[in-house]
C-alpha cells in the first residue's frame, strides 16, 4: 500500500511516498497529513520536526528478522513556488541467495583456523555460507517475482559436489587483506553458472545487481580497520582441504544487520528439482 503525507500548508510542500505499512513519525514535517493512496482520511497524525530537508539517507533494521527494513531517502528539489524537498520511506529486505557447508565441514574449518586476531573478525561458524548471488535491499514487492525467477533458475541446475580448498584474500595482496576467505574443489564451473542463473533472477525481478565477476570462496573473516597482513592466516590455510559434500539445496536468504548480523532463511530451492523445487 501507497501511504502519501501532504502538506497542510504551504511553503514549503513535502510529499511522502511510502512502500508497505507505515511512514516513520520523524520523516516528515510539522502539520504533514498522511493520506492512504486513494486520498481517504488521515491515517495518522505526526508531531513536528525540523523541516530542513538536506540530502540524507538513513536505514534501520527490525529486530524481528522476518520484518522489512525501513529506508529512509531524502532529497531537496530545486524550482519556483511550490517546489520543497521530498522523502521516499518503503520497506525492503536485504536479500542474497546462498548455499551451506555442512555441520562437519564447518568444524573442519574451524579446527584449521589460525588462532584468533585481534586485527581480523572472525565470521560465527553457524552463520559461514557461500553467496551466489546479492540482491540489495530488496522492495517487498519484488520478493515474490525474485522467489518465483529463482525457484526456477535453481531448477536448471544439477546437485554439486564441493569441497573447501586453500585460501586466500581480496585484495589479491594478502599484505593488504579486508577480507580472507577459503576457495573452493569440485564442481566449480557447474557453482558459476548456478551463481549466473541467480544473478539473473534478480535482474528479471528489476532488481539492480552489481557488474562483478563471480568468485567461488566463503569469507571467515574480515578487517576490523581498514587492511591488515593476513600472510601468515593464508599460509596456514594454504593445504587446508574438507572432506567432499553434495550440495542440493539453495537458500534465499535475509540479513538483519545490527549489532549482530542475523540471517534468516525465507525459502529454500531443491537443486534439478521440478515445480521450480521451492520447500
């Protein structure tokens, strides 16, 4: 639903325009009207604030996991009489579709771990996972078409046999490390186009993907400040390997970031399943 705040006078008119429930009371100015999209009665009446809008974007995320960020874009208008600023408030969720080594490789890789630095932040074992693709913060409209256009693209695809091998860092220079992962044995060229059918989900969906090259790896840690000398974390994961497993399952996954980062799962997809394989 469409939820519109109008200005009961003027100048200058500022125009809310919010996607899902609700309009944030601290996004709007003093003696703003919120309307529902069919121009039927207040919904809710919002005490004053500043109405200086500056160019700004701001999110929060709900402590429920199921629930949708709210984001919150402002922007000022130029023009002559009438012109004003406008906010656009809408709901989203942060989205990327994933797959999951299992409990025993996990311990694997977490027996082989150098011992902790205070320098890297090490990613929770429960939570390691290998994204094939980033969607974004996603408009609760969209879910539906993208869990529709990955139902069918995971369906495409036959069930993987991986396993974690080596490691390494992004940047490539590991005396410049933000991020060291773990690669990646097996059916690998078979992942990169499971990654590229995914891709290609969200952008049926008119979701905006990033231009980037896929890279078969799962992240364990990343730099605290800026890049750090990850030579040695590299060295000792350079023989690692884990024990081969099937992967047959693709999750879509939510990310609520906050103090901790949790990821909840909101469907998963059956690998060279029919029915689009959603269970």
């Amino acid at each position: 639903m469409l939820l519109f705040a109008t200005k009961a006078r003027r100048p200058p008119p500022v125009v809310t325009v919010a996607e899902g429930v609700g309009v944030a009371p601290d996004s709007v100015g003093e003696g703003d009207a919120v309307v529902d999209s069919d121009g039927v009665g207040d919904v809710a009446a919002l005490p004053p604030v500043d109405a200086d809008l500056q160019p700004a974007a701001a999110s929060a995320s709900s402590t429920d996991t199921g629930a949708p960020e709210r984001r919150i874009i402002r922007r000022t208008l130029a023009g002559g009489r009438g012109s004003g600023g406008w906010l656009c408030v809408m709901d989203a969720l942060r989205l990327f579709a994933a797959i999951d080594p299992p409990p025993l490789v996990r311990a694997q890789l977490s027996a082989a771990l150098p011992q902790s630095d205070e320098r890297l932040r090490y990613g929770a074992p429960e939570q390691w996972h290998l994204t094939l693709a980033f969607y974004g913060s996603v408009a609760e409209r969209k879910v539906e078409p993208l869990r529709d256009g990955l139902g069918r693209a995971v369906s495409r695809s036959r069930p993987l046999k991986l396993r974690l091998a080596g490691a390494g860092t992004f940047p490539r220079q590991s005396a410049k490390a933000r991020v060291l992962w773990v690669g990646l044995d097996g059916d690998v060229d078979e992942l990169r186009r499971l990654a590229s059918r995914c891709a290609g989900a969200g952008r049926h969906a008119r979701i905006a993907m990033e231009a980037r090259a896929f890279r078969a790896h799962l992240t364990v840690a990343r730099a605290r400040q800026g890049s750090v000398d990850a030579t040695e974390e590299v060295a000792a994961l350079a023989d690692f390997t884990s024990d081969w497993w099937t992967v047959d399952v693709v999750r879509l996954v939510h990310s609520t970031l906050g103090s901790q980062v949790v990821h909840s799962t909101l469907s998963e997809f059956v690998l060279g399943a029919t029915a689009h394989g959603e269970r």
